[in-house]
C-alpha cells in the first residue's frame, strides 16, 4: 500500500517559533512545507498539508488535522518542519531527519 504524506509547517500565527536575524521560523517554515507539498503532489503522492497560511492551531487541532487528513495508521508519514535557532552544532537527530527526507524526496522521483 503506498503510503501517504502530512506535511505540517510548524508554529504560525501568534506562535512564532524561533526569531532572529531578520527571520521569523513561522514563515520559513510554512514556505518549506509549501515546497515539499507541491513537489509531492507533482510527484503524484497522496499529500495533505496542515495550513496554507499564517494561521494559529492549538497542538489539539494539529493533531486532529493529521489524524483526519488520512486517519490514524500506519501509511501515514508526518513531516513537521521546524528551525532550531541554535547555534551550535547540529544534533544527530537532526542530521538524521534531514538525511531520511533527502532519501524520501529522492525515492519519490522514482514514481
């Protein structure tokens, strides 16, 4: 079974997540699940995306969105995006998601 795709922009509206240098993480955010979800849908995946805008949603209703976009089961891949503000050096976690989602984009270019 193919698995299907939830895209969330993390933070938004009143939250505005890590800001400096003239960046606001809010923003970044929702422009990097903008990409990844127009790319997926080119691609022909089953892709939903939690906002499309500069909108507040409780933690409550962000998982209630993934939940409903394709119910709650095992196909189902979220992609949460965040910027970390530090300034050191990147966690292995970090480096290890940033790996998988290369690896997934990649893979999809095979569809």
């Amino acid at each position: 079974m193919a698995k299907k795709i939830v895209v969330d922009a993390g933070h938004g509206g009143v939250d505005s997540g890590a800001v400096g240098n003239g960046i606001i993480e809010k923003d970044l955010t929702l422009k990097i699940s903008k990409y990844i979800f127009d790319r997926l849908k080119e691609l022909g995946a089953d892709v939903y995306i939690t906002r499309d805008t500069d909108e507040t949603i409780t933690p409550t209703e962000r998982v209630n969105r993934v939940k409903s976009a394709f119910g709650d089961n095992k196909d189902v891949i979220v992609v949460s995006n965040h910027i970390n503000a530090g300034g050191g050096d990147v966690s292995y976690c970090e480096w290890l998601n940033y790996f998988l989602l290369y690896i997934f984009l990649y893979s999809m270019n095979s569809l």
